[in-house]
C-alpha cells in the first residue's frame, strides 16, 4: 500500500483509546496530519487528562502505522486539552473554573473525603489543572488530609481569598479560617451563604476541574449546591453495605432531581486483604456498588480496598497518589479520575462563555 494521507488515516482508524473504547480518527483527536517523502507527523489531543497515558498510546499509534510501507520517520506529539462542559440550566460557570465535579455520599464514613483529595490528586497527576473545595462546613477534614491545616489563606485585593496550594493542587476549606476544635455552632442558611463565599471568593486560578468534597446526606449544603452551583457532575462514593446504598440511592436520586449528571460511582472499602496471610474478605459485603450501577444505568467507575496506608497516608496529610504515586492503589486512583475525566470529556461543551454581551441602549 502506497504511503498516502488517507492510507495513513485508515490504519489509525484501527487504533483504539483503552479510555473511552473509541478510535481516535472518528473521536477528531488526530489533528495536523502531514505525510511528506516518507515521514508522517500528527499531534493526538484528548480531551481529558492523561499523562501516563502517553507513552502507551504512542507505542500502539506507531505499532498500527508499522504494516505499512514506506515509512521513513514518524513524530506524534500527543497532549490533552479540557474545556467547560455543560452544567445545569440557567447556572453560570464560575470564573476560573472549567468544570466542577461533586464528590457526595449518602451516608458519613464511606471514606468520601479520602476519595476527593486522591480523586483531586490522580487528576492532577494525569496534568490537570485542579483545585479540591472542603464543602464540609461541620466536618471539615482536607487540610489535615493535604498537610496544610497550619497554613493560613490570605487576600492580595481585599475581597477575594488566595486559595492554599498542596502537592500542585489548589485549596480552600472553612478549616483554613478556624481553630481545629472550633465546632461550628450554626443553622442551615449560616453553612450555607459560608461555604457560598468560599467558592465564589476564592480565586480560582485557570482550574481545568474543581473537585467539591460534599458533606454526608442531602441537606441545606447539598441542595445549594445542586441548584446554585455550575456542576459538571458528580461522583457517588459507597460501599457495599446495604445500608450505606440505601443513603447513596438517595443522593444519587438528589442530583437526578435537580439536573445534574452522574458520572459514576466508587465502591471504595470493597474488601480486605489481610497483610499477614493475603487472605481475601469481603468485609461490607459484595457487589452492592456494580448492582446500583446497573439498577440505575450508570457507569461503575472502581473499586477501592480497605486498606490500613489509605487511612494512615490521609491522616498524616500525604494522601495515596502523592505518597505512593508508582503503587497499586495509587493506580486505583489514577484509573477513576481517568474515567470521571472521559465522562465529562463525552458530554456537550459549554459555549455561553464565548458569546458576547448584549447591551440595549436608548439611542
């Protein structure tokens, strides 16, 4: 077969993303294809973060374009770009911020605040830009998981909060601006209009995601949010108790209500391996996340052990993916942030930022 454009273009057809199941010639990820005397040259541009996905997905474009004959050189740069997707009717996307992702639970201790920050991280890692809000006003836990409880934000303008940084993500929690005993003694609306102005009056800088650490439950917060708040989509974290999946159906069912997508769900502490004997048990049960997905359509996103470095990583403020980047459950972690980034990749774009303002005046 001759070496042409289009010959190029049909093998790369039969070169599939591991990360969405798609070819990347229909997906218009192959762009600025040049075929001249032999060498071929292309750029790959996901649309989702993916760094340690490159590497592979050079091997098996190079691998396709090997049958065939000809060939001289071949360059191909791949690289990632994420944009603003769609969020729900009639909400405005927040300044410097691209997408917003919530991390929500039904139910307290399923381990969804470990999940965020590592969710945060593994995005971060894949090279997003990411920034993790603490929207647990009563609870707040990241700035003991992220090492920076001690740290301070400050305002350069008076009326905006730098966010803090930890690990190249950026961060804002109530516990930044209170003592780590302070309780917060406070109605519905006070939590409310406080975690409002975290979000609004922090200075967001270039986010290609916001990950949003829900409180437990479907409350005041979390109904704010839902209809307030631009959110791409949200991630549901259970376990396999049935307990814990009656409280995930009722937060899943919140957000069907109010708009917002659902990206999937982690069953995280969905079994334990003992470090003495290796022997496997299904703790909390088996299967109830898999069997949610499946009852509601929805993608599984993963499945997280109960493991004693989690707990330990995040209490002493090195969550997984920072302290055990190369590690197995570090891999976990990677894998969902890859497949939440793909879901939000496959929806619609947002476009109203690129329509200009219209102003009637009286002439």
């Amino acid at each position: 077969m001759s070496l042409t454009q289009e010959s190029v273009t049909e093998a790369l057809k039969s070169v599939i993303d591991p990360n969405t199941g798609k070819d990347l010639v229909s997906t218009r990820c192959i762009r600025n294809l040049v075929v001249k005397d032999g060498d071929i040259s292309f750029d790959v541009e996901l649309g989702y973060p993916a760094r340690s996905q490159h590497e592979p997905m050079r091997a098996l474009l190079a691998g396709a374009l090997s049958k065939l004959s000809g060939i001289r050189k071949v360059d191909i740069s791949v690289s990632s770009k994420v944009v603003a997707h769609s969020v729900q009717h009639g909400v405005k996307l927040l300044p410097g911020v691209r997408n917003i992702i919530a991390v929500a639970s039904g139910k307290g201790g399923v381990g969804k605040s470990t999940t965020a920050a590592n969710l945060a991280l593994a995005l971060a890692a894949e090279g997003a830009r990411v920034g993790l809000l603490d929207a647990d006003i009563y609870g707040p836990s990241q700035p003991q998981m992220l090492g920076i409880a001690d740290q301070r934000p400050v305002s350069e303008d008076g009326k905006t909060m730098t966010p803090l940084e930890a690990y190249g993500i950026q961060a804002m929690s109530i516990g930044f601006l209170i003592e780590p005993e302070t309780p917060m003694v406070w109605r519905g609306p006070m939590a409310t209009q406080a975690l409002n102005q975290l979000l609004k009056d922090t200075a967001w800088t270039d986010l290609d995601y916001l990950v949003i650490d829900m409180p437990p439950g479907t409350g005041d917060i979390q109904l704010t949010l839902s209809q307030s708040v631009p959110v791409t989509g949200a991630v549901i974290v259970t376990t396999p108790q049935d307990i814990a999946l009656l409280d995930a159906r009722k937060g899943l069912k919140m957000f069907e209500k109010v708009g917002v997508p659902i990206l999937g769900v982690v069953e995280n502490m969905s079994i334990h391996i003992c470090s003495k004997c290796g022997h496997e048990e299904h703790i909390f049960g088996h299967g109830g996340g898999e069997k949610m997905c499946s009852d509601y359509k929805i993608p599984f996103l993963g499945a997280l052990p109960l493991d004693i470095q989690i707990r330990e990583q995040a209490d002493g403020g090195a969550p997984t993916v920072v302290s055990d980047p190369d590690g197995r459950i570090a891999g976990m972690y990677k894998q969902i942030a890859r497949k939440v980034a793909v879901r939000i990749a496959e929806k619609q774009k947002d476009m109203t930022h690129k329509f200009p303002n219209i102003v009637i005046q009286n002439t």
